[in-house]
C-alpha cells in the first residue's frame, strides 16, 4: 500500500475563529446602526407600511401617461446603448496600450486610468456629469460610458494579452503594416470576445441606467424620482412597473441570445 | 497591373453600416446628444472651479470625524444588509434546489404541489432581484425616512434574491448523487443537504458570499445618494454643494475602503479554502 501524503488538515479552531468573528461583525454593525427590527414589524409599522403600499394602487393608466412613460421607457434604452457604445470604442483604443503595446509605461499608465474609470460608481459620475453637461439623458450616456470604458478597458486588455500571438507575428514578418496586421491577425481572435463582454455591459447597463435618472440624467428614473417627490405614489407605481418590465425583458432576451450564441455550453 | 480583387463581403458590411447609422441618428436624438454643452464656458467654469478644489482634500478634524462616521455606517449597512439577505435567501434556495426534492425521486402524489412550489419560489427570488438596489433604497426612504435603515433593507431584497439564485445554482453544479442516495435512503432534506451537497459546495457558497459582501459595501455607498446615510449621502450634499475638497477626500476614503474591501474579501477566500 503506497502511503499518499495528504495536506495537514487545517486546524479547527481557524474555522471556528471566522465563524465567530462574522457573527460578531454583523451583531456589531446592527448595534452600530441601532436597527431595531422588531420596531420594524411592530404593528404600528405594518400600518403604516400597508399605507404606504396601498397609496400605489392602482397605478395610473392613462392612455397620455402610459406615452410618457413609454417613451421615458425607451430613452432609458438609447442611454444604455449609447453609453455602452461609446465605452466599448474608448474601451478598444484603451485596451491597446493597456495591454503593453505601446510600451510599459503606456501600459501602467492606462491600467491606472482604467482603474480610475472604474472604481468611480456610475452614478457618482452621473452626478459630476449633470454638473458638466446639463440635466438630462445625455448626462446619464456619459456617466454610463465613462465607468463602462474602464471595465471594458480591462476586459478588452486582458483578452489581447491572452490571445495568441502567432498570426499577427506571422503577418507582421511576412511585410504587412502593424495596423492591417492587428486588424487581420488579432482582431478575429479577440472580437467575438469583446462582443460577448459587450452585450453583458449593456445589458447591466439598461438596469443602472433606469437608476441614473435619480440623479437627473433622464429616463425612468428621473420620472420615477419626480413623481415620488411630488407624492403622487399612482404614477410612481406605473413607472416602477415599467422599469420592472424592462428588466424582466432584457434578462429573458439576453438569456434566450445567450443560449443560442453558445449552443456548445447550452 | 489588374485590379485588386473586390471584397466579397462588400455589400453586406455596406448594408450594415447603413442600417446602423439609420439607427444611430435618431437614438443621438432621443438621448439629446450635444458634445456641445461639454464646451459651454459657464458649465467649463463650474465644473473646473469644483476640481480645482480637490486639491487639497478637506481635512479640518470635524469633517474627518464625519468622515470616518460615514465610513463605519457604510459597512456596517453593507455588513447588516447582506446579513439579512443570507437569512431570506437560504430557505428560499432550499426550496428551489431541485436536488433535494424529495418528491422528485419517485412517483408519488407530491409532484405536482412541489413543482409548482419551487417555481413560485423561484419567481418570488426573480421578483426580489429584478430592480437595482438604488430603486428599491429610493422607495425605503420615503416609507422610513432618510438613514441606514432604507438601505439595509434594500440591500436585504435584491441581495437576498441574487444569493437565493445563485446558492441554487451552486447547489445544482455540484455532484448531486450523495443526496440523492442520502434522500432515497430516507434521511431529511437538511441531512441530505448537510452531508450530500455542503461537503462538495461549501467553498464556492462561502466565497461567493463574501464576493457579494465586497459588492454589497459599493452598493452601500450607492445607496446614500437617494439618501440612505453613509458615504454616499455626504458625497451627495458636498457635491450639490460644489464643495471640492470633501468631495475629493471622500472619494479617497471611497476608493480606499473599496480596496479594503476587496483585500478582506481575498483573505476570507483565502481561509475559507
């Protein structure tokens, strides 16, 4: 019998050392936020709530209504698009020397950009863009693309720097220009790839761009915010189920897409 | 010298090209496209009267008290709301799990009533995470007012049903055939899960758990700007009042606390392993 050496268990103790310390976390951050939940369910609260609940019913159908909220329903669409679009050309051109192919300071200086996109929440930049470029959804394509460009960026970077190397060399020694060699021997490899992470961005894109109105960047959620402000909970509830619709849609079309892209994966 | 050879994909990339810029010009419309207004002088002055005060981030000790309060409110939110959230989602993932169903291993009068349990489970986790977190906030503070309550509850819903989803699913991935063989010897669901599943899941179930807690304090911060307190509602009032210098020294804290948050999550993966 061959003796199979097996990696040390780990002592018990860490386990129940972590288990603790996350107990005690989250019993310290309910203490820190004095939540009481059970003043939450209390039954003066669940009046209340049952209220504020029933102030949305019924939503309000009016044919005019219904319009505007369609059309606001459709803006929320075109600022996704757009944004994503433009973060996906930015994300390209940053890619390149993200990747190391301008050389590494290009390289470690663009990887800080891209960070520097993409650490700043989509809506922070919502609101310096409403700063920059007036309320509006033009605002809200801004702030999408910027966030975007730096997660695309990064995708797009690590994708070229995986991709293998041997057709744009060969084309490159055969005597093409870099250009025609990268649209000839690299591009092919790592499109698909960028369109994939594409349609995913867009797709989280139309969600957060039903937010960024909040802040005043148009859409559903500009609507959404003014009617709450104004108290009138019926137009609110009918702009939260288009939003909700929206979302439902999205997830099943992408999911359908998906499934047909990769039949492979199923 | 003859002619280069023509692209036999021309007229295709032509049609394409057309109809995408028939698209294009009416959603520019739509979305009020104006790269214009970004050169309007009056904004310009705005805007770089706001940057110039990044430097230097505010650091009188009021603000740095506020500050540090902000931040400590901002995880504690994101802590508490993912707390709830793993207590919704785990009985609803149980439920949904078709690997533990009992009723599905053999003919009995159970199927159908369990079907259609599970799927209203499973529409009630689709209902919990359709809408981003921020919508949901936004609606909490006008039904409880401003605070870290709204948006631990917020978090609590669409959390809750991200983790009951993806719990499931995990739970599905793995070697399904020890809970079974517990589930058709006749022990309880919860053994089967205890000994069938969780040997083979724990590790991707907890490491997906604190990948979701490293999102949940960005989303905390989110948050606050529908007014849901912590870092984001502070941002929210300096940026309104084009005060640079806090507004630079938050997003410091912000982008500081993002990579702590991320160097925990590491290290919790890392034990967990």
């Amino acid at each position: 019998m061959t003796v199979v050496a097996t990696p040390a268990p780990r002592p018990r103790w860490v386990g129940m050392a972590v288990v603790l310390a996350l107990l005690a976390a989250v019993a310290a951050s309910f203490a820190y936020l004095a939540l009481d939940l059970r003043a939450l369910f209390s039954a003066q609260a669940r009046t209340a709530m049952a209220r504020f609940v029933t102030e949305f019913f019924p939503p309000d159908t009016r044919g005019e209504f219904l319009a505007q909220v369609a059309s606001a329903t459709l803006q929320t669409l075109v600022v996704s698009a757009l944004g994503t679009l433009l973060a996906f050309g930015a994300g390209a051109l940053l890619a390149l020397p993200a990747a190391g192919r301008w050389g590494l300071p290009a390289r470690a200086f663009t990887r800080f950009v891209l960070n520097l996109l993409r650490s700043v929440p989509e809506l922070v930049w919502g609101v310096l863009m409403v700063l920059l470029a007036g309320l509006g959804p033009f605002a809200g394509v801004l702030a999408l693309a910027l966030h975007t460009a730096g997660v695309l960026g990064r995708l797009f970077a690590e994708a070229l720097e995986n991709a293998p190397a041997a057709p744009e060399r060969a084309l490159r020694e055969g005597g093409s220009g870099a250009t025609a060699a990268f649209a000839y021997g690299c591009l092919p490899l790592v499109g698909p790839q960028w369109l994939a992470y594409g349609l995913y961005r867009w797709e989280m894109n139309i969600r957060m761009a039903a937010a960024l109105g909040f802040v005043g960047a148009g859409g559903l959620g500009q609507m959404l915010y003014f009617h709450l402000s104004l108290f009138q909970q019926a137009q609110a509830a009918t702009v939260i189920g288009a939003m909700f619709g929206l979302v439902v849609a999205v997830d099943g079309a992408s999911a359908r897409l998906r499934r047909a892209m990769l039949p492979a994966q199923g | 010298m003859t002619a280069p050879p023509r692209d036999p994909q021309a007229r295709g990339r032509l049609t394409a090209l057309v109809l995408a810029l028939a698209l294009l010009w009416p959603a520019l419309h739509i979305a009020q496209f104006n790269p214009a207004a970004l050169f309007d002088t009056t904004s310009l002055r705005v805007m770089g009267g706001f940057l110039a005060g990044f430097v230097p981030p505010a650091l009188d000790r009021a603000f740095l008290h506020l500050l540090a309060q902000a931040t400590i409110e901002t995880l504690a939110m994101a802590t508490a709301g993912l707390a709830l959230a793993f207590v919704l989602a785990v009985p609803l993932a149980l439920v949904v799990t078709r690997a533990l169903s009992v009723s599905r291993i053999g003919p009995g009068p159970g199927r159908g009533p369990a079907a259609l349990l599970r799927a209203g489970a499973r529409l009630v986790l689709t209902v919990l995470r359709a809408c981003p977190e921020v919508v949901w906030a936004l609606l909490f503070v006008r039904a409880f007012g401003l605070g870290p309550a709204a948006g631990v509850l917020a978090l609590a819903i669409t959390y809750g049903g991200m983790l009951g989803k993806v719990y499931a699913e995990i739970l599905e991935s793995v070697d399904t055939r020890p809970a079974r063989a517990l589930l058709e010897s006749g022990s309880s669901r919860l053994a089967a899960l205890g000994y069938g599943l969780l040997p083979a899941a724990a590790q991707e179930l907890a490491s997906y758990t604190v990948y979701r807690w490293e999102c949940a304090v960005r989303a905390s911060v989110v948050m606050g700007f529908v007014g849901a307190g912590g870092l984001g509602q502070l941002m929210d009032q300096s940026m309104k009042m084009l005060n640079g210098g806090e507004a630079s020294a938050i997003l410091i804290v912000f982008l500081l606390l993002v990579l702590l948050a991320d160097g925990i999550s590491a290290l919790l993966r890392k034990v967990l392993a």
